[in-house]
C-alpha cells in the first residue's frame, strides 16, 4: 500500500466515528471535552455552530452518532452523546451576545423561505450574517416545522423549542405565520432573489381497507393526530386506542394516547420489534409506559359496528390462521409520510419524479430552476431534525453562490486544523485515562405521574457531576495518534504497550493481504489503515484506525518521538466561506 495522507481532510474525519456520522458533522469529542471542564457555554456553541439546535437536538435526534461511537468496540454501550448535548444547553450562560453579528446594511438580496422547520431555519441562520433579507413563509401560527406540531411536549418542552428557534428569529428574519403559500406561480412573481422550500412530508399515508370511510371519524393520520393535540384541538383519545406502524411517529402517537385518555394502548406492527424503523430508546420508552407491540399483524379491515368502530382484523403473517380481531375504539395511523406539494402548479416548471418528490442536486440542493432550492424531508423524503439541518448549511452555501453570480458546484472547502497535545514529557493537555465507568442512566419522571400530563418533560437529563462523569467516558478520536517513519527506531515499544493490538510492523503488501496479515486481522472495511512511508529494515507501520483507543500509551513509551498526539479539528464549510 501507499503511505497513508493524513493531510487528506476526510482520512482523519472517518476515524472521528461519531462526526463522520453526524448529518451536521459536529465536533463531538471536542464539546463533550468542555463538559468534562463544565465550560458548558462553550460545549453549547460549538453545538450551535454545526447542529444549530443544541437543546431541541439533545432530547430529540435520532442519534446517528452514538451507533457509531469508538465506545461500543471495547463494550455494549455508546457514549450518551445526544444526552450531553443537552447537559450543555441546560447549564449555559446567556449566549445572545455570542451570536453572529447580522449587518444592519443589507447586501441588497432578499431570500424566500417557504416552511419554517429546521431547514429553513438554519438557512435563515447561515445567510442572515451575510447581509441577506430573509422572509419567512408557514401556515403555523410559529415556526418549527414539525419539531412544534408533531414533537410532544413530554419529549421537548415548547421552552426549549422557543427559546432556539427565537435565536434565529431574533437575528432579524421577517416572518409571515399563518400564510399558506397557496400558489408558486403566483409567488414566483414576488421580488426574491432566490426561493428556498422546506415544507416537509406533510402527508400521512392512509390505508384504503373496508371499512375506513364508514369508521373515518375514530381513525386518525398519525401526524395530523399528534398536531392537533399539540394545537389543543384534540383533548382525549379512545379508552382503548390501536396505533398502525412501527416507525418513531408511531412511538409519538401511542405515548401521546397514554397521556390523553387512552387506558389501552396498543401498537401493531407487519414485522417483529427487532425490525421496526424506530429508535431503539424510543420503542423502550413506549414499553415501559405499559404499551405492547402486536408483531407480524397485517390489517385487513376496520370492523365498524352501529356507526361506531368496534376494532379491525388483522392475518397473522407469522402462522396461517383465521384473521385476528383485535378490539378498539379509535385507531392512529402511522405508516409513512409523503411529500406534498399541491400548490405547486405543473406550468411553474418544477420536475417531480413518480414518487412525488422535486428532482433535486444532492450537493447543490438546486431544483431544475436554478433560484429555486429545496431541504429537509421536503427534498428527499422523511428523514430527522439532524438531516435537515445538514441540507439547511448546504443549501445556504449554493443560495450564496447563486446570488453571487457563482457557480453553486464550487464549493468552499472544510476547515481543519492539526494541533499538538503534549505539555510536558508523558503529559497531554486532554484527559487520555481511559474510563471504566458504564453509560450513567438519564433518570426519569416516574411513569404513573408523567402519564397524567402530556406536558411534563419524561427525561429529567443528567445532573452537572453525571454529565462530566459520561463527559469522561469519551475516548477523544479527535486527537490522532500521527506516526512520522524518519524519527522510528524499530524498538517495537508501542506494539508492545498498545493494549488493542492495533500497531504492527511488516513487509508491505497489497491492502488485503496487509488486513489479513495484522496480529488481530483488519475486517472492518469501512476504516482505513494507517500505512508508514518505508523503514530502514524496509517494513513499515501499519495500524488498524478501527480498533485504536487513541490512549496515547504508544507516543508516551516512544523513546524518540516518531508518535505524537495531535488534535485533529474538522468544521463543515458554511455559506460566505472562500
């Protein structure tokens, strides 16, 4: 193999697991470190920088770092990385006087913005400290997106979700609440330098089974259900309640059924537990209210009786048998969502594919006509709050580009930077000890109080010392082990101390034979290996990136200094940036 390029920008960024997942890629090491020294405002910016919503996002993201997490190849349990991004957001300071500075003198552009989630919103945020005019178009009566209509309270006090979103609304956006944009051609007409649609997938599927017309008034879709209730336009459920679908919605809906009435709860699913889309926390939090998940029912009718729904059968897919009845009284439809977009008339140009979705450049975020851009679920389909986030940064650097006559293809590159740790002779200037502590437990409200108010927040996060107790059990993959072949001796000390085996020396050879030939063999495809330029006996230095604990222990015992600990910090580029 080559010598690797560590100067490479995306080398070290894959082995920073839990960033390189991260939609927003969010310097995750380097806040949790500032936990560990309750620098909590600092912990929340850094946050706010990449993810935008650090408190929203801390009790609601879909976690994608944390399978991700370093921590669970030496035991079963990540980091909490998503609860301590809340650890921050609820021990800052103030941080209005932290934000960016929005210039007062306008460049002379103004920015629609059609849908006021997250996407939107961070739109707004990237492009607000360039000069930029920003209006705000959503037929809610605040802005949000689906994190306001669809979020239970009981998951994300509206506090906290006002709080963050007002940060943004703050910095000077324009906003138009309840104003259904109901005709793009018309609004075409407007005086925007570019439209940016983030709308969401405001449709719920339906199931067209016998029975769904006669039974329409005790069957609900999911997501309209659960805006209603956040609304105050639903106060109660049915005292036994059936919700269909296996995805986080339906998580959302049967715990909001719990808090509204509904004594018996019940959720059916087509296929087992193990397979459902939702978040694994999410299914454990719905057991543990006493809600059971029905598997391998699939629904073959709703059973209306006298006007009024007695239950539905189901064919158990796991035996044949006879349908299964199943009795109910209302039924919460969960199975899907879908983009929408009827206001969108076929004359203004736009391509839709079959599934009903814009065509879209999946760097750009640029629709077929080139002012026109989309994000969030409204782009792709259903996704999370992390994701369009991510599409919100990217979109705003191509609106940028585009409004400056530049093309939305050339973009600005990463920031990263390469910094030494080392203090003294075996001092480093992070906390290198490895933690044996197991993943702390978030305590809870007990269930028998939090299911008598929807309102009241079910996860009480961690205290200030649990929080710098979980800070420490991150093993800091930001700070890169860099190897430099002319200062080895060969003395073979860091293989010896390396408590994973990670470190080996050998003839060069073609990557797989070299993965293979490793003392504990490389299998984990996705990581790369470390590969030294040649050494005197003509060897080189291999290491396996997927297993390193980035402890440190082999640049302490190097007896010449060919290992050192350096920080690697990657920051996402934003609109502005050259």
């Amino acid at each position: 193999m080559n010598p690797t390029d560590i100067n490479d920008p995306e080398y070290f960024h894959q082995v920073i697991d839990c960033q390189f997942a991260c939609p927003a890629h969010t310097p995750v090491p380097e806040y949790i470190r500032l936990i560990a020294e309750k620098r909590y405002t600092d912990a929340y910016m850094i946050n706010w920088e990449s993810n935008v919503f650090p408190g929203i996002l801390g009790r609601v993201c879909d976690r994608p770092c944390e399978p991700a997490c370093r921590r669970m190849r030496v035991e079963k349990n990540a980091v909490a990385i998503c609860r301590l991004k809340r650890v921050c957001a609820d021990n800052r300071d103030e941080i209005t006087q932290r934000l960016p500075k929005v210039p007062t003198r306008k460049n002379g552009k103004k920015i629609a913005l059609i849908g006021g989630g997250p996407a939107s919103l961070t739109v707004a945020r990237d492009l607000l400290p360039l000069g930029y005019s920003i209006d705000l178009y959503d037929d809610q009566t605040a802005a949000g997106g689906f994190i306001r209509s669809q979020v239970p309270s009981f998951r994300l006090p509206k506090k906290v979700l006002d709080e963050e979103v007002n940060y943004i609304l703050g910095m000077g956006v324009t906003t138009h609440f309840n104003t259904y944009v109901s005709s793009m051609a018309s609004f075409l007409k407007k005086a925007y330098d570019a439209f940016f649609i983030g709308t969401g997938a405001p449709r719920g599927r339906d199931l067209d089974l016998p029975g769904r017309k006669e039974g329409d008034a005790f069957i609900h879709i999911g997501i309209q259900w659960l805006a209603g209730v956040q609304y105050g336009h639903r106060t109660k459920t049915g005292h036994t309640t059936l919700v269909i679908g296996g995805g986080n919605t339906a998580m959302d809906c049967c715990r909001t059924a719990r808090r509204m009435g509904g004594e018996d709860v019940k959720v059916v699913i087509r296929g087992s537990r193990e397979k459902m889309k939702a978040s694994a926390w999410e299914i454990e939090d719905a057991v543990s209210e006493d809600i059971p998940i029905l598997e391998h029912l699939s629904p073959l009718d709703f059973v209306v009786e006298n006007g009024r729904l007695t239950g539905m059968n189901f064919q158990d897919l796991a035996k044949e048998s006879a349908p299964v009845f199943v009795p109910c009284d209302e039924v919460l439809l969960a199975v899907g969502q879908e983009n929408a977009f009827p206001w969108i008339e076929p004359e203004v140009g736009l391509i839709f594919d079959s599934r009903g979705r814009p065509q879209v450049d999946k760097t750009t975020f640029q629709s077929n006509m080139e002012q026109i851009f989309f994000g969030g679920d409204a782009a792709f389909g259903p996704k999370n709050v992390i994701t369009a986030v991510a599409h919100g940064h990217e979109a705003a650097i191509s609106i940028d580009l585009f409004c400056r006559g530049k093309d939305p293809r050339d973009r600005p590159p990463v920031k990263t930077t390469l910094d030494g740790q080392k203090m003294g002779f075996k001092d480093w200037i992070y906390n290198s000890a490895i933690s044996d502590d197991q993943r702390q437990i978030v305590p809870m409200v007990p269930t028998v109080k939090s299911i008598k108010d929807r309102l009241m927040e079910v996860e009480l996060g961690f205290d200030q010392k649990v929080g710098q107790k979980e800070a420490l059990r991150c093993l800091n993959c930001d700070v890169q082990t860099v190897f430099t072949a002319a200062e080895c001796i060969e003395c073979d000390a860091c293989v010896d101390v390396c408590p994973t085996t990670c470190i080996n020396f050998l003839k060069n050879q073609d990557e797989a034979s070299l993965r293979k030939a490793l003392s504990i063999p490389a299998d984990n495809l996705s990581q790369q290996l470390y590969v030294s330029a040649p050494l005197p006996t003509g060897r080189v230095m291999v290491k396996d990136e997927n297993v390193c604990l980035h402890c440190g222990l082999c640049a302490e015992r190097c007896p010449t200094t060919a290992w050192d600990m350096l920080k690697f910090r990657y920051d996402g580029a934003r609109a502005g940036e050259k």
